[in-house]
C-alpha cells in the first residue's frame, strides 16, 4: 500500500498538523475566558429581552 485509497486521497493520519493548534471542547478554559463568555452572554441576554421589555 501507498498510503493512497482507492480513490487516490491520502490517509488522514498524517503527521503533518499544526503542533499548537487545539480544537477539543475539552480544551480548559481560563477564568478570563469564562468571564469573557458571561459578560457576552449578559449583552445578549439584555438586547433580546431587557430592552424589548421596557419599550
């Protein structure tokens, strides 16, 4: 074998990604960016229903 499928694609398992590059959900999160998340939430939150309310 080639590496190659029967369609001519390479295998996926190839060493050639980005060593600092992390995509997990399971990635941890810093406070900082758990705070960052809340405040973004609370400006929605505001915007699709505080301000609807009070007009």
């Amino acid at each position: 074998m080639t590496g190659e499928d029967e369609h001519g694609h390479q295998d996926t398992d190839a060493p050639d990604v980005e060593p600092g590059r992390e995509t997990a959900p399971q990635s941890p999160y810093s406070m900082q960016q758990v705070g960052i998340g809340f405040a973004v939430l609370a400006v929605g939150l505001a915007v699709a229903f505080a301000i609807p309310l009070a007009l």
